[in-house]
C-alpha cells in the first residue's frame, strides 16, 4: 500500500468515527446541550445588533472583531473592581 492510498483510508475512517459520534449524541436521550456562556450570549447579542443596525454594510468578520474586543474591554474593567 502506497502512501496516497493509506492517507486515503485513514481520513475515510476518521470520517467514520466522527460521524459515529454524532450519531450516538443525537441518539443518546440523556445528551444535553450546553447552555450558552456570556461570551457567547454577548457575541450573540453584539452581532444581532450590528446586523439590524448596518443592514447593508454588514460585515460579520469585522463585527466579530468589535465584539471580541469590546467584551474583553468589559471583562478588564470587570477585572479591576
């Protein structure tokens, strides 16, 4: 078996695996999605905000930026209290 062909086969069965376990996630009735942090909820939030506010000229990329630099300014003045 030549190089090529064994990479081939090895990203076929990692494939396999992850798609094993989303399966048994999906299938498993005791598996609970995380709730949110608030990083994420205030991501969230940022970003709703931004779209609905620059319609248009929304750009997610940029945005994402602002919101990550906006909560980790929030969470140094946090910090020093």
């Amino acid at each position: 078996m030549n190089d090529s062909e064994r990479i081939s086969q090895l990203e076929k069965e990692i494939k396999d695996i992850k798609n094993k376990i989303r399966k048994d996630k999906k299938e498993n009735p005791d598996y609970k999605k995380k709730e949110p942090t608030e990083y994420n909820k205030f991501i969230k939030k940022f970003c709703e905000e931004a779209k609905e506010k620059d319609k248009s000229d929304y750009d997610h990329k940029k945005t994402f930026s602002k919101a990550a630099a906006e909560w980790g300014a929030l969470k140094k003045k946090d910090d020093k209290k």
